[in-house]
C-alpha cells in the first residue's frame, strides 16, 4: 500500500519513513502542502492513506487538509504535535478521517492506518469484486471460504482461512502480531502468539507455497503474492 | 481611613473656626463696651460741665448757682429715671453735690471709690475692666470736675450692665450661629473630600483582590478622584496588564516548549522501535528505553495540560457535586478492585458553583493518587458535604501519608515526594488539579488522616460570587 507522508520535519519524516517501511508500506515523503497536493494530482495508482503534519511551512495544515478532501477520496489521517482537544475537532470537521497526537505508539499509528484503509476498501468494493482474492496461483472465495491452489481445493481450519483472509487484503503489507491477533482471535492477549505461529506454520505447509508468508521479524507477517 | 480622615478635618476646621471665632467675640464684647464707656464718658463729661460753676457761679452769669444745683439735680434724676443709671456729683469731700437717686452715696470702698479716686488725680476712667455677658458687674465711669485747674468734684456714673451684655450675647449668638454653619458646611465638604479621595482607593481594593485570587482580567474602572490616584490606577492596570502578559507569555512558554519537544521526541520514539526491530523480540533493554520515551510524552502532555488548564475561562453552573462524585468513584471502581483496595463513596445530593468537568478532572486526579498510594486491604472514603457557603469532597486514605514538610509542598508543580520518586506519574497532576479549581474559585488543602494516610480536601463555592473566606484560604 502506498502513504504519503507530508512532514516539515526530515528528522521525524525519515523516521517515520524508515518504520513505515519496515511494515510494507510505500511511503512517499511530502515536506510541504504544495508538493503533498501535487503528488496526489496523478490519480493512476492513488495513495492509500495520507499522514499529514498539520505544522507546514507554506501552508496551513488544516487547508491542505480540505484540499486534499476536494481533490480526492483517500482517507486522510492528520498526524500532529497540536494535542487540544479544538484541535482535533476542528481537524476532524475538516475531513480528517483520524487524528493522531506526536509522539504517538508505532503500533497505534498502524493499528488506525489500517483502520481507515480498511473502511475505505469496503466502501469502495461493497460486495463484488473482492469476493475472490487472486494472488498467483492462490484463489480465496470470501462468501464460501474456499482456498485452492492451482485450481486444487485446500481445506482449512477458520482460524487459518480467517488469518489467511487477513494477510491477502494488502498483499505486501505487513500486518503486525497484535493486530493479527485482535482481529482473528479477538482478543488482546499477548500469550496467542505460539497460536499464532502454529497457524502461520500450518498454513504454509497446508498450501505448499513456504514462501508465500513471510516473517518480518520483530513485526508481523505479510503475505508476498508469487509470481505468475 | 475614612474614620481617621475625616475626624482630622473636622478638628482642623474646628480649630480655624475657633481661631477666628473666639478674637473675634472678645473684639465684639470689648467694642461693645467700649461704645457704652464712650457714652457714659460723654453723660459725665456734661454732668461735670453742668456741675463746673455749682457754687460758685462764672462772671456776668445769668443763673444763680441755687438754680444750677436745682438744673443738675433735675438733669441727674431724669438721667436715672430715663436710663436706669446712677449719677451723682461727689464733691472731693466725697459729700455728694447732687445725687439720683439720693440715697446713693459714695462708698467707703468698691468699684465706684476706686473709680473716685482715679478721678480725683484728674483722670478719667477710659478703660474700665471688661464685664462679660455670663458677669453682673457693674460699670463705673468717673469724670473730674475741674475749676480754675482744680479738681472741685466729681461726677460718678454706675450704670447696669445689662443691656450692653445682653447686646455682647446677641452678637456673640450671630457669631456662634455662623460658626455652626461654617462647621457643618465643613463636615459636608471634609465627607465628600474624603470620598473623592477613598473612592479610588476601594476599586483599587477591589480589584487588587480580584487579581489576587486568579481573576486577571479584572482591571481598574476610572472612579475620579485625585489626579495620583488616577495616576495609580492607570499604573495599576499598566502592571496588572504587565502581570498577566507575562504570565501569559509563560504559558505559552510551557505550551510551546512541550509542543515543540514533540517532534524530536516522535523521531526518537521512532528511531527506538526501528531499533527493537533489528534486536531479537522479547529485549529487555530496548523495551525499558521505551517506556522511558513514553514516560517522556506523558510529561510533555502533562505539562501541556497545566498551560491549558491555567489558560481555560471556568465554565461554572449550578452542579449536583453528589451525583458527580458518585458517577468518578463508580468509574475508578474497577481499577481500586484490581489493586484490591475498598472504595467506598458517602454522596448525598450536595449543590456547588463549579465547572462539572474540570472538577471531574480534578477528583480523577485525587482519586488516582489516592488509590496509587493506599495498600491493598486497606479503604479509600470519599466523602461529599456542605459547610457553609461551600460544599467540600473529602478524599481520605490509609496510604502512608505525608511528613508535615511535605504536606507544604505539595500540588507544588514537578514536586514528589522523596519517597515515592519510583511511583508512576509526572508530579504535576495536583498542579493541574490546582489550576482547574482555582479557575472556578475552588482550592484544594492536603491533611493528615489519623493515625496514618492522606486527607484531601477539594472546596468549591455553593453559589455564584465567591465568598471571602473561601478565596483567602
């Protein structure tokens, strides 16, 4: 997934970039309102999700936010050090979808990036087309929960399919062990992740395709689509 | 000051008034009886022109000095009977040559002998002694009668004194009348002189109040008065706005430096994780320098918090304080069964002037600290009341309280107590606390609970307009 990161501050741009990436995402830095509005110009693959600084040089960062909004549908989350709860509202009625406060948790950060890109899939594809997720030779059917590889049907515990589901939404992106947990197993426990593992292990072996989950060590895991 | 100025007026123009008042009711009294010695002067002077040639008449005189005893005799008594006065020619002898009335002789001593006598060296008596109007004496004018250059006789008037006194008393009256309403025209002028003066001073008063107990934005109204009053008040609110521009300007030092420290601490906080990334899961060192960096951002939010609550205009209504503090000690509930410590809430409906959610914030705050520092087993009380014109929450632990030298320091900003440097938090929560009452009036006092633990006590006014008692605390 692709984010644009529009941030004054090279410091914590870089930073940013740098953890960003490390979970799978495609960050392109903006430094200034003029540079975030013309890199969202070209609409041929958009960004999914835009973190914007609301402390710009050239322009408030509450107009680029309402630019932002006349131009384009990506969800926008402002990331900034203004943490007044006026703040905040007023960034929320401009059209921010969330609303972050420097220095934020990583995982909270995530956690809220993927939960504005997720609404914005589905308000997108209501029902149809990603019904059935193709990734190579993979095939997942969403409303009969049927996985075959090279046409070959792959039974599957819920849980595996559930996880599985889950990584295929944003090939590439890596989806960190906590959210992983809360959203197969709803729940918060740390002690789910040997759960986790054993899951991850089964379904590697069960679709004979090792490499099509990858661990990111220390993070998560992410799901690399095979060629062909 | 008014009861010290105004009596020193008043004996101010109470003195002038009688600096002038009282020469000039002598001067009165003294030209009073002057006018009548004049006039007596002027009776025996023709007596004794009458009385000049009894006896022994002058050349080629139509009268004989038979009849000119009988024309002074006559003169005399109609003299006495008109004017009440006794007139009497003496002659050195002292055997009187003709008297009114005629039983009046002249003493052996008194008054009139004396006056006889002076006039018997050929002087006229010009300043007889003062009778004032409260004396009955009499006065006494002697005049000689002299022939050839001697003193034959002398005549001797003795008037009453009456009428002349009672002339002095009328016009020391007029005067007494004047000084009065010269007085009173004084009292009048010194009260509103004082007024004038004090008026200044009491807005002065008042707003220096005001400002001292947190409402900055009161200012000076221009009430008149001396021109260096008005001086002081305009100096005054030149200060006061002085005042609060630099408080002003440390807020928003305060919120400023902890927003600005935001950025680096984020690139840092960020750098840290990149960091837990490469090391293997589950390091010890590197989740510690975690919790450090967000210790650090809850400082930061913190101390952006007490700018903001030093900031924040009250937004006071009539508040149920009960209710309110029923509803905070249901929410920490849970969190006191989880430390194993009893919470237990005294609320009857209790009304109180205060801004429901910054005294929300306020109680969170002392119920937080409360149940950080209380032992499991032990009970926390929480207890709502009304003293008065103020309501009060009383929040008492069993935790190991504080020494008498720390129970002064405390809700100072940073400060924590020596022994609990290790307990979450960023020793600014009380000041936050502080400062959110405080905009409504409220004050916060920490106590000693026997025999061990902590009594807080958060005061709030039970009705609009703060009373005295409350704000000086």
């Amino acid at each position: 997934m692709r984010l644009l990161l529009v941030e004054d501050d090279n410091h914590v741009a870089a930073a940013l970039s740098a953890v960003l990436a490390r979970h799978g995402f495609d960050v392109t830095h903006a430094r200034n309102g003029e540079e975030a509005l013309r890199a969202l110009v070209p609409e041929s693959d958009g960004f999914g999700v835009v973190l914007l600084d609301l402390g710009l040089p050239d322009q408030d960062g509450y107009e680029v936010c309402g630019k932002i909004r006349k131009r384009t549908a990506t969800p926008v989350i402002m990331v900034t050090a203004r943490s007044d709860v006026r703040s905040r509202i007023h960034g929320l009625n401009l059209g921010a979808d969330d609303y972050v406060v420097k220095p934020y948790d990583t995982g909270e950060l995530l956690a809220r990036i993927h939960a504005v890109s997720r609404r914005t899939v589905h308000e997108e594809a209501p029902g149809s087309a990603d019904t059935v997720l193709r990734l190579g030779p993979v095939h997942i059917e969403l409303p009969t929960r049927q996985v075959s590889v090279d046409g070959t049907v792959v039974p599957l515990t819920r849980k595996e399919f559930d996880l599985l589901a889950l990584l295929a939404q944003r090939p590439g992106v890596v989806f960190r062990r906590e959210q992983i947990i809360s959203e197969v197993w709803r729940t918060s426990w740390e002690g789910t992740g040997r759960t986790l593992e054993v899951h991850v292990a089964s379904l590697r072996a069960k679709l004979r395709l090792p490499t099509l989950i990858e661990t990111v060590r220390g993070v998560g895991y992410r799901l690399v689509a095979p060629a062909g | 000051m008014r009861s010290r100025l105004l009596p020193l007026l008043i004996i101010l123009m109470a003195a002038v008034l009688l600096a002038f008042g009282v020469p000039l009711a002598v001067s009165l009294a003294g030209a009073e009886q002057q006018r009548t010695v004049v006039d007596r002067i002027d009776d025996t002077a023709r007596f004794a022109s009458l009385a000049q040639f009894v006896g022994d008449a002058p050349e080629g005189s139509r009268t004989t000095p038979t009849e000119r005893l009988a024309t002074l005799r006559s003169e005399l008594i109609s003299y006495y009977e008109v004017y009440g006065i006794r007139a009497a020619v003496f002659y050195t002898s002292h055997i009187p040559m003709a008297n009114a009335p005629t039983t009046w002789f002249l003493p052996q001593r008194g008054e009139v002998r004396d006056a006889f006598d002076e006039a018997l060296l050929s002087r006229r008596s010009h300043d007889p002694q003062q009778v004032w109007p409260w004396e009955r004496g009499r006065l006494v004018v002697a005049s000689p009668v002299i022939r050839d250059g001697d003193v034959v006789a002398v005549v001797v008037t003795d008037s009453p004194t009456g009428p002349m006194r009672s002339r002095t008393l009328h016009g020391w009256l007029v005067i007494g009348a004047g000084e009065i309403a010269a007085m009173l025209l004084a009292v009048g002028a010194a009260l509103r002189l004082t007024g004038w003066v004090l008026t200044p001073v009491r807005v002065l008063d008042a707003t220096t109040h005001d400002i001292a107990t947190g409402r900055l934005k009161s200012r000076v109204a221009p009430a008149g008065g001396p021109p260096e009053l008005q001086r002081l008040a305009r100096s005054f609110n030149e200060m006061a706005d002085n005042v609060e521009d630099v408080l002003e300007q440390q807020r928003a030092f305060v919120a400023d430096a902890s927003h600005q420290l935001r950025n680096p601490l984020a690139a840092l906080l960020l750098r840290i994780e990149l960091l837990a990334l490469e090391l293997p899961e589950g390091n010890a060192e590197i989740a510690s320098v975690q919790t450090e960096g967000k210790r650090l951002a809850h400082v930061l939010d913190d101390l952006l918090d007490l700018a903001l609550a030093e900031h924040t205009q009250a937004d006071l209504s009539v508040t149920d304080i009960g209710a309110l503090t029923a509803e905070r000690v249901a929410a920490w509930s849970p969190t006191a069964d989880a430390q194993g410590v009893g919470l237990v809430g005294d609320c009857p409906p209790t009304t109180a002037w205060a801004d429901p959610v910054a005294l929300s914030s306020a109680l969170d705050a002392v119920i937080d600290n409360a149940l950080k520092f209380t032992p499991a087993g032990e009970t926390v009380r929480v207890e709502v009341g009304s003293h008065g014109a103020v309501s009060t929450v009383v929040v008492a632990d069993r935790g190991p309280g504080l020494t008498d030298e720390e129970l002064a320091r405390v809700g100072d900003r940073f400060w924590r107590s020596a022994h609990h440097q290790n307990i979450k938090g960023s020793g600014l929560g009380l000041s936050i606390c502080r400062a959110l009452l405080a905009a409504g009036g409220g004050t916060l006092v920490h106590e000693h609970h026997e025999p061990h633990g902590l009594k807080v006590t958060v005061t709030v006014p039970r009705t609009a307009g703060v009373p005295q008692s409350l704000t000086d605390a």
